[in-house]
C-alpha cells in the first residue's frame, strides 16, 4: 500500500510533507501520530506486521492509532468505530454476504 500512495502522492511531493511507517515499529508509529506537526493528518491503511516481524490484526492497530493520535484520521481498509472520521472503508459483513450472494446465485 506505501508503494501506491507515493504514486498517488507523488503531484504534492514538493508541495505537502509526507512520512510513511513501513520501516518504523508499531510503538514508533504511535508515537509519530501522538505529536504532528500542525495542520496534520493521519491516513490510516492495514498494519499486517511492523519492522520487527510481529504481526497484528489490522483493526486493533487501526483503534489504537485513533485513541493515540493528535490529528484527524482517515482509514483505508477496515472501518472502525473507534475514532477515525471518515475514509475509503470496506466492510467485511457486507463483502461477505455479497460473496455469498454471487456463490448461491450463479
């Protein structure tokens, strides 16, 4: 996912600061979002894993950024009703019933 936001913010690289976590810890993530600079957002894709190896379930990850965060945030991926304000949301439930539809339809 860090590779298609560089791609999709690559026209505002000279304009807007970005910082990407793919090479940060979990808890170093969730310091970088407790203090921001001003005027800042959080955009919040799915934490499979951080640089040392663990893995985590996305949403408990998403809920903590959330709590810890001194900035808007924005999720793509797992909704959560825990804090974020709004996003590119996918829900499980639906996808699910959606797949069982297809499956008992076709």
């Amino acid at each position: 996912m860090e590779h298609e936001a560089k791609l999709a913010f690559e026209p505002w690289r000279n304009t807007l600061e970005f910082q990407y976590t793919s090479d940060r810890s979990v808890e170093e993530i969730l310091e970088l979002v407790a203090s921001p600079p001003p005027k800042s957002i959080v955009i919040y894709c799915n934490v499979f894993s951080d640089k040392t190896g663990r893995t985590f379930i996305p949403l408990d990850i998403g809920k903590r950024v959330a709590k810890t965060a001194n900035a808007p945030v924005f999720v793509s991926g797992t909704p959560s009703s825990h804090g974020p304000i709004g996003g590119s949301l996918l829900s499980f439930e639906a996808e699910g019933t959606e797949q069982q539809i297809g499956c008992l339809t076709s």
